[in-house]
C-alpha cells in the first residue's frame, strides 16, 4: 500500500530544503526556467463590393454621359475584380505561411517540453540549479520523448479526421437541408462524441502516468520511451488501486495550484499572467507537486526511487570462509 500522507510530508520537507534553506533567489529565477521548459510538454478575409450602376437620382443625361459612366463604371469593375484575385492569392499564401510557422512553432515547443522536463527532474532531484549539464546529460532521453509525442500527435490528428468523417457522415442530411440533426442522426452524433470522450479519458490518464512515473524511471534508469511505457504499464496494472487514488489526488493538487495562481494574479498585479515571471512565483507548488509524484513512486520499491540515482548499489558482502579449528 502507498501511504499518501507520508508522500505529502516527505514533498513538503523537499521543497522547503529545495527552495528555502537557503533562500536563493537566483536559484529559483534558474530552477523557474527550468519548470517553464516543462509545462512546455503539458494549441480570410474576405472583400466583397457592389456597385449600383442604376441612376436614381431623379436626373436626365444624354447618351455620351451615360455611355462615359457606363465605361467607367466597367473599367472600375474589371480594377475590384484583379484586386480580389490578386488579395486571394496573396491571402492563400498568407494562410499556408501562417499554418507552416505555427506547425513548426508546435514542434518547437514539444522538444524544448521534451527536454525541459529532464532538466527540472534533475534540479529536483540533485538540488541544484542547472540547464547546460542536464540539457546534454539526457539529450538521449528528452528527444526520445519528442519523438514519441511527435507520433502520438500525428495519430490523434488521424483519430480526430475519422470522427469527423464519421460525424459528417451522421450530419449530412441536416447540413443540407440546413436544419439541426433529429432523431437517429441526433442520437448516433451523441454516441459518437461519448465514445470520443470515452477513448480520450484513458488515454489522457497514461499519458499523465507516462510523464510523472515512466520519465523519471527513464531519468534514473536511463530507459527508453518503450521500456518506461512498458514500466508504466506495469506499475498500472500491478497497483490499480494506488494509481487511480493518484491520479485523484494529482487532480486536487492541480485543482490548488490553479487557486494559487489566480491568487498570485491578483497579489502580483497580473505579473503572474506572465509565462516565466508566473512559474517563477508558483515555483514552490510546482516543486512540491512534482516532489510528491516522486516520492509516491519511490514507494514502489527501491528501483524507482529516483532521489537516489547518484547513490551507487551496494557491493555484496564478500565471502569468508569460517575458520577451521584445530
């Protein structure tokens, strides 16, 4: 059994030995850049125009005026109409720009997340504040995890098509005879999104599982993303109870962390709504949090206590043979 009270009391000595004996500011501005990388891991216009050419102002021209203002109002024409190609190519390629840089923004922040979350594993568990030494210590193991994600986005964007398609499908008579979905249409549009959420639900929960048990124990023994997965499996299936009382309680503590932050919001006039500035000043929640997800998996045994990963095995006892008498 895990004892959660002592995995309370133990995250909270940590975090006080970690951050406050002694205080160091400048340790926390680094340790702060470090959770910052982490929560990394944890997202046309158109130009339309009328021309009334009717002359409705009660006045007579003579046919060379109307001719005149009938040419230029086609030459005007012709102008709005190269205008509107010449801005919808321009959009198009505006759009492709747009979705390109914000793609590779994404992929940015997953690897700097990737990597992030080793470097605040490693200032929690050596109490220290560093990036360069654990950025190049688990490079192995931070672009593993990016890899990994990078395939798992690539597979959820294929699920999310599917259900679409599928809730195309359900939807289509009422698309196009403009009205909302009734009666089978309606019941099998709601089937499908439970069983959307149904899927999500369990696969949120491993992942959750994977970055706080299966990346430490790649921390500590310097496993890969198929072995940690493997490992985090392992620990669901052989301690269910356990993982479900975790998972409830990581819950509460987010729930607590997100009360804090709005109190730190308020307290630090919005300075907290700052991405660093607001990890900097939450940095003892975000410390004490992941203290206790470490030390509930410490309790596992002692192969995935990952606060002794500098601590070398101990050598057996060598044998001695008893002394003959006599």
């Amino acid at each position: 059994m895990i004892n959660f009270t002592r995995a309370f009391d133990s995250a909270w000595e940590r975090m006080s030995i970690i951050l406050f004996r002694p205080f160091d500011l400048g340790k926390w501005f680094v340790m702060g850049f470090g959770a910052f990388l982490a929560g990394l891991l944890s997202g046309g216009n158109g130009f339309n125009s009328s021309y009334n050419q009717n002359n409705s102002n009660g006045h007579s021209f003579n046919f060379s005026a109307q001719q005149q203002q009938q040419n230029l109002n086609n030459t005007l024409s012709r102008v709005v109409t190269a205008l509107q190609s010449f801005q919808t190519d321009v959009l198009i390629v505006f759009v492709i720009l747009v979705v390109v840089f914000a793609l590779a923004f994404v992929v940015l922040l997953y690897w700097l997340g990737a990597r992030g979350q080793f470097i605040f594993l490693d200032n929690i568990v050596r109490n220290r504040a560093a990036i360069a030494d654990p950025w190049r210590r688990y490079s192995r193991q931070g672009n593993g995890v990016f890899l990994f994600y990078l395939i798992l986005v690539g597979i959820s964007f294929v699920v999310v098509i599917f259900f679409g398609l599928i809730a195309l499908v359900l939807a289509w008579s009422a698309i196009t005879s403009h009205t909302w979905p009734t009666g089978p249409a309606l019941g099998g549009l709601i089937a499908l999104g439970g069983f959307y959420v149904l899927l999500c639900i369990p696969v949120a929960c491993f992942l959750f599982l994977f970055r706080e048990w299966g990346m430490p124990l790649m921390f500590r023994n310097n496993l890969n993303v198929r072995a940690a997965l493997g490992e985090t499996w392992r620990l669901i299936t052989t301690h269910p109870g356990p993982t479900i009382l975790f998972i409830l309680l990581r819950i509460a503590l987010w729930l607590a962390v997100i009360i804090l932050s709005i109190l730190a919001c308020c307290f630090t006039c919005c300075l907290a709504v700052l991405p660093y500035l607001g990890t900097v000043v939450l940095l003892p929640a975000l410390v004490y949090v992941k203290c206790f997800s470490l030390d509930v998996l410490a309790q596992f045994g002692p192969e995935y206590d990952v606060f002794t990963v500098d601590v070398p095995p101990a050598e057996p006892t060598p044998f001695t043979p008893p002394t003959q008498l006599g």
